[in-house]
C-alpha cells in the first residue's frame, strides 16, 4: 500500500483536504499531489484507506497489535495450568492460590476465549429441614399477642381509655350487664383512625353500652399489602382470645359483644368469631361488616375470610363492592348504598379511597340515628326504578332489625347528615 512511503506528517495534512467527506478522495489526492509536485503521485485509494483509519481510531497510522512478553507468556501458561486442573476454582480463589491479580486471569481467560466458573451456593434440604422451615415460616407471619392492644371507653373510664392488659379484676371498669361494642381498624390504620374518635362519641352518647377499640397498627401499617393479609387471621385470633378473657373475668355473656370491623378489619371479626366458637362452641351476638376488604379474598371460602356463620347475626354495609370492598353478599342482611359500588354520592374520582371509607361514616351516623331507611330489591336498578316500593324496609346500621334478611338499597346524601330517612 503506498501509505507505507507517507510521513506522518503528509498523512496528518490528507485528512483535512478530505474535510469530513465534503470533498471526493480522487479530488484530496488530485489536490495533494499538486502541492507535492517532487514526490511521487499518490492514488485515491491511499486516501480512501488513511480516512477510514482516522475515523475508525482516531488516527492517521494503524496500531500494531502489542505481542506478549516472556513474562506474560509464562503468567499465561500457569493460569491456563490452574484452569485445566480445575475449572470449577472462582476466579478469586484461583488469584489467591497463584498469587495473581484478579484482572490478570480475567485477561488471560479471556484472550483464550475461556469463561471463568461462577460458583452457585445450593443448600440441600436434610431429614427434618423442612418441618422446621415450615415452623418458622409460621413463626415469621404470627402476631405477638403484645402487638394487639384494647382500649375500654364507657362512662368510667379516662377520655383516652383504659388499656384492657393493664384493667385488674377488681377494677370492674367493665360493666358487665351492658353490650359490648368492640371496633376493628383495616390496612394503614390504627388506634388514631378517623371513625374511631367519632363512634365513640356517638355510643356514649346513646349511653349504656362498653366500647372496646382493638389496635394492630404494628401490622397494619405496611405498604405490602399481602404481608398485612396474612397476618389478619392471627389478630383475629388474639381479639377471640380477649372476648373469651373479657367473658371469663367478668363473666359478660359471649351474646354481649358486637364486633365492628372495617375492610380488614371485618374479617378480623369472623377470624374472631370463628376462634371463640371453635374454643367455646358459642357465637358472638353480633359482627358488622363495614365494607369487607375484597382483595386476597375473592376466592376464599366461608372458612378463610367473615361469612354469616361467624356471629348470631351478621350485617354487611357495602360501599366499594367489587374495588376495596366485598362485591357479594355475605351476612345475613347486605346493606347498598348508592348501590354498593364507588363512587359513592358526594365523592369525589380524585378520592381513590372515599367511597370505602364511607362504610364506618354511615355506621357512626346510624347509632344515634334511624333514618337509614333501606328496601328490599333484587338489584340497585330495580331499587332506583321505583318497583320495589311495596317492599319491606330494614333499617341499616346499629339499629337494624336482627329478625330481617336479604339484600337491602337505598340512597344518601352527598355530605352529613347522610341518612335522607323514611322512604
């Protein structure tokens, strides 16, 4: 080639006459030669080959490949020795053993095209490993009974109330021929939850009655929600085992106690239920179901989630039925307002939550109140359309008629006062 008779310096001024491509090769060595009448005549091929080393390299010569040293080639011989005895050695414990550089045997692999061993750590399960794994897996997921807590509200207690692990027998803060009103928060809520504060008031107001509100904010408040759902069964556990502790120390009959569980909370009441009838072969008096929680428990059987089995008489508020909420009937009397679904009357799209959180907004409304007037219709269509107006009326919320069932629709208002009343 007859760059090979060029200067650098020659080849260095050929690369601007090029001018990135503007000009023609045969155009640069026409131009070149012309500067360089003594020397012999240069083709444009030999500019063709110096421009598209320059922009393969950034160059105007082409590098020659570097050979290896005695050095090398002897570094090169031990390592391909040690890969050859043993292919499965990592490259670090091949380093440490001969005393080379990690990126020495990496070079060296990969000059010869080898691959380095990736060790893979496997542990093999032996005889009795996987009960014991199971345990802790069972172990990991269960509720430390600590983690649950009681607070009683009623005419003799603090503003605050009382915690029920620290209450001794001969308190007797626990009046033991009233009902038993025990609230149930759902996911990323607690002991501060917005209907708590509120249904409180709204029972001590009416009087007469004890009001226990359960905390499992140590588990609720999670981000993943799976994690939360399998401890709901646990929990409900742990509020089972306080109604019978309640029921024993002051001897307030199983029948007393209302459970009120919102979303998961609502299960919570029939884990709840389901523990002190399998321990005591009794029912709670009442769980209301504010919205149960619908996601993981699509597919569950009456065992696995809240079902009318779980208390004397169950009753169901649906207000994101199908979203957040329960999208079937699954007490013995189901309560749709607005239909059961979102976005409930006065919520707004933004309001990812409001239609589910509307649930316990109602209830507390209805303590104190009987305007929640409901009637009996197959369908939210059918009720809107105006041809179930002969039907039996329910009352929804805390004054319901335990005697009537089925599937009840009515209306409400957009702000509070929700209930419109008598229909």
């Amino acid at each position: 080639m007859a760059d090979r008779h060029l200067s650098i310096a020659e080849k260095v001024e050929i690369i601007p006459i090029v001018g990135d491509n503007v000009r023609s090769t045969r155009e640069a060595a026409r131009e070149f030669n012309a500067r360089h009448p003594e020397r012999p005549p240069i083709r444009h091929r030999t500019v063709a080959y110096l421009n598209n080393i320059f922009n393969t390299t950034g160059n105007v010569t082409k590098p020659r490949p570097r050979g290896l040293n005695n050095r090398e080639h002897h570094l090169d011989a031990v390592i391909l020795a040690a890969y050859r005895n043993n292919p499965h050695t990592s490259l670090r414990d091949m380093a440490r053993n001969l005393n080379i550089s990690y990126s020495k045997i990496w070079r060296c692999l990969r000059r010869h095209k080898l691959k380095p061993y990736k060790p893979k750590y496997l542990h093999t399960l032996e005889d009795g490993d996987l009960h014991r794994r199971m345990e802790y897996c069972l172990w990991a997921q269960a509720v430390d009974k600590q983690d649950v807590t009681f607070y009683l509200f009623n005419s003799d207690t603090r503003k605050k109330g009382d915690n029920l692990r620290r209450i001794t027998l001969d308190c007797k803060k626990v009046n033991a021929n009233l009902p038993i009103k025990m609230l149930i928060h759902g996911w990323m809520d607690d002991h501060s939850s917005y209907w708590y504060k509120p249904t409180v008031e709204e029972y001590l107001k009416k009087g007469n009655v004890n009001v226990v509100t359960v905390s499992w904010g140590k588990h609720s408040k999670n981000l993943i929600y799976p994690t939360v759902v399998k401890a709901v069964r646990s929990v409900g556990q742990h509020v089972g085992d306080m109604i019978t502790e309640i029921s024993s120390k002051y001897n307030v009959p199983i029948e007393n106690f209302h459970l009120i569980g919102h979303s998961l909370g609502a299960h919570i009441s029939g884990f709840a239920g389901k523990t002190i009838l399998n321990q005591r072969n009794l029912k709670v008096g009442r769980i209301t179901g504010l919205d149960p929680a619908w996601p993981s428990f699509e597919k569950a059987v009456p065992e696995d989630r809240l079902c009318s089995n779980d208390a004397h008489f169950v009753d169901i508020i649906h207000t994101d039925a199908g979203g957040a909420g329960y999208a079937i009937s699954i007490g013995h009397i189901d309560f749709y307002p607005n239909g059961g679904v979102k976005k409930q009357n006065g919520c707004s799209s933004l309001d990812l939550g409001c239609s589910h959180k509307r649930a316990p907004i109602y209830f507390y409304e209805s303590i104190n109140s009987n305007h929640f007037v409901a009637v009996e219709a197959s369908s939210f269509t059918e009720f809107d359309c105006g041809r179930c107006n002969h039907n039996k009326r329910a009352i929804m919320g805390e004054n319901v008629d335990k005697s009537v069932t089925g599937d009840f629709y009515l209306h409400t208002n957009k702000k509070s006062p929700f209930a419109k009343g008598p229909i």
